[in-house]
C-alpha cells in the first residue's frame, strides 16, 4: 500500500508514519508538509534514508504539486496538515481557512481526479463545540464550533461528507479527542508544562483550571486510523476517544507529583476567547464495528510521556528557542511562517 501523509512532520501524522512504516513492512509512505513552524523535520529525521519513506516540501493548497504526486499512484491519502492552535486561529483566521478548508479541498479533488482508493480526514471533536457536565458527543451530534480553528475543520468535514454523497467518493472522516505523547509540539498543555516544570518556569492555567478534555495517547489514535484505513466503511464518521476525561488543572497537577515539583510554580492566567467548557467522546462505534480498543492508560502514557520529555532536551529546547529553524534552513531553505 503506497498511503500520502500529509502534514507529516507534525506530532500526530509523525507518530502515524513511524505506526505504517513498523507495523506494515510493505507500506511506503510519502509525507508532504509545507513546514510551518509547527511542522518539525527532526521529527522523522531518522527515517531520511529508508526506501519505503519519502518526504516533500509542499504545500497542499498547490494542486499541481497534488497532482503530480496523486498520478503516481497513490492506494491512501490521510490528510493530517492543518493550522491547529486555537489561540493563534483567533489571532489570525485566515490562515486556518485556506489550510483547513480550501487545503482539503484541493486534495479532494485531485484524490477524485486520479482515482485515490481512500481518503482519511482527520479531525476534532472541536467541531462539537462545547459539551455540558452531562453526555458524550457521538457522530451524530450537531456539529457547533465555537473557534475559528474549530469552524475551519468542520467546514472541511463537511465537503469530505458532501464528496462522498455526491461522487460516491471513498472518503471517511475521524474525530479524535485531546492526543499526548512524544512529539508533541510545546505550545501544548502537556508539554508546556513538562518543560516549563523542568526549567522551574512558571506554569500558567487558563481561567480556573476546571476546563475538562478526554486524553487519548497519540499511538492509541494512530492504531485507530490505522483500523479505519483498513477497516472502515466509506462515508462514515468515527469518533475516537479513551473515556478519559480530566481537568486541565487536573492534568498539571499529575504532572509536577510526576516531576517531583511544587504547585507553587502554577499560575492562573486569563482564560482564552471563547473557551469551550467540556468535550467528551462517545467512542463506542469505532469500538463495536471495527474493534479497536485504547491500549495505553493514562497514568501509565502520562508518566512515559514525562519521560520521554525530560530524556529528549535538546529536542524541545530547539524548538522553544527557534534554533530548530536553522535545520530547516539548512536543509529545505527558510521556514514557512504562519
């Protein structure tokens, strides 16, 4: 199976093509990603000289470049690229759009050009909105987003269903909740908190902490898309999730007894714009129709995750200071800004 990742340098889509490439010794991978700042080469760096790998700097939105890989012969497009900070999407939205919508868009067509045998949309359960203290989003829930960033990918959701119903075109979208583990960029709470920890930096919470996500591992979603790759019916929508809802303030707090540090370094900070209260995903439909189950709980993939942070310095500490960036001028020329 010859699979096109797209957004492939970022956290999730990296940690899928390390997934394909071990568990599947026949599958190539082809990774596009324009390298935006968030989109870290490093990443996959190791992989550079396996035959079964290939990378591409480039955008989605240029469908020439789409088109040339798509001819080649492509069995499966799984489309990760995306802007995906929700603070930086309501600074500027307009990025979001052009990426998430008309992005997504191009490969739609180009994918129902030349004939690609499945397309994956990764998504949110952003695009839900906020939930009450009560219930759990299933796919059929109406879709309310309540970020730019959210809005953006429910727009792309909907021309992927639209396609489908339309030109019968084999696409399939999953919605995933809140992902951790290595790679992960550290704008994000996880690892921002981690890293700040260990610098013995202040750790700033939003409004008062209580904001509650369900954490699923990220190698826990890679196997789910590769079930849905494999397994899932076209057209449908599948919700992924760990029943694993927590506090953000719950979160940080796990976090420094891991580290063996004072609460004393967390410090309450204006709530964002906006700032949906509760997601929680009913994930039974991926589990009951194609059987996938998470693997990893959390205590156990937060303590790893720690771990994996504070062996892997050098690692984050490029990125927090811009020193990542000289690799990528180095090697592909300036970095895509955003």
């Amino acid at each position: 199976m010859k699979i096109l990742v797209t957004g492939g340098c970022g956290f999730i889509a990296s940690n899928f093509i390390r997934h394909m490439l071990h568990e599947h010794p026949t599958a190539e991978v082809i990774n596009i990603d324009k390298l935006t700042y968030a989109g870290n080469p490093e990443n996959l760096k190791d992989l550079e000289s396996q035959s079964r790998y290939r990378f591409i700097r480039g955008d989605i939105c240029d469908r020439s470049l789409v088109d040339e890989i798509l001819s080649s012969g492509v069995d499966c497009t799984v489309n990760f690229a995306a802007e995906s900070h929700v603070d930086r999407s309501i600074q500027d939205s307009s990025v979001f759009v052009k990426t998430n919508v008309m992005g997504t868009h191009i490969l739609l067509e180009a994918a129902r050009q030349w004939k690609v045998g499945r397309f994956i949309q990764i998504s949110t359960d952003e695009v839900y909105g906020s939930l009450g203290p009560e219930g759990y989003f299933t796919e059929e829930s109406f879709l309310s987003p309540n970020s730019p960033y959210a809005a953006s990918k429910t727009a792309a959701d909907l021309l992927v269903g639209a396609f489908c119903h339309t030109y019968g075109f084999p696409g399939i979208v999953t919605r995933c909740s809140n992902n951790y583990g290595p790679y992960q960029f550290p704008e994000k709470l996880i690892p921002l908190m981690v890293t700040n920890a260990m610098e013995d930096k202040e750790l700033p919470v939003y409004g008062d902490g209580l904001n509650v996500r369900d954490w699923v591992h990220v190698l826990d979603h890679c196997r789910a898309i590769d079930t849905v790759i494999h397994e899932g019916q076209e057209g449908e929508v599948y919700n992924i999730g760990a029943n694993n809802e927590r506090t953000n303030i719950e979160i940080v707090k796990l976090i420094l007894e891991l580290m063996g540090k004072s609460e004393d370094l967390i410090r309450f900070v204006r709530d964002r714009l906006g700032h949906d209260r509760r997601y929680a995903i009913d994930s039974s439909k991926i589990r009951k129709k194609l059987g996938w189950s998470h693997q990893i709980s959390f205590k156990e993939g937060l303590a790893e995750t720690v771990e994996w942070y504070m062996e892997h310095t050098s690692w984050w500490k490029r990125i927090k200071t811009g020193e990542y960036l000289k690799y990528y001028e180095a090697t592909y020329g300036p970095s895509a800004e955003v």
